[in-house]
C-alpha cells in the first residue's frame, strides 16, 4: 500500500521561516536554525530553490573554524 501512495500525500510543506536568502549571512542563519528550531533551510535565490544548508553544515563550519583558533 505505501509503494502507491503519492509523494505530495506525505512530503512535509516548508513555512517562509525555513528559507534563506543565499545572500544572508551565517548569523541570519544561524538565527533562523536556532529560533525557529530548524534543522535544515532551503536557500532561494531569485525566489528560486538553490540548495539546503543543514545544521550538521553550520556544525561542521564553526568546528573547523575552532581547530583553526589559536589557543
């Protein structure tokens, strides 16, 4: 039964909080993670879809920048 059941019956509807301008910056984003207790946003530019940043992205960002860091 579930191999014919449709994708749009199923597929979760993202609100306008879990988008991002490609053009934001890390911060914005961040925010948009952390308030609205996302964990992933779909990246428009144009209004169009141009990819996802995902929180393991952000995670794996700041944990490389923390390597980096001079103690």
């Amino acid at each position: 039964r579930v191999a014919r059941k449709k994708v749009k019956d199923v597929m979760y509807k993202p609100t306008e909080g879990e988008k991002i301008d490609a053009d934001a910056t890390m911060g914005e984003a961040v925010h948009s993670l952390i308030i609205g207790h996302h964990q992933s946003l779909l990246v428009t530019k144009d209004s169009e879809i141009v990819g996802i940043l995902r929180l393991v992205d952000v995670f794996k960002l700041l944990c490389d920048r923390v390597k980096k860091c001079r103690i």
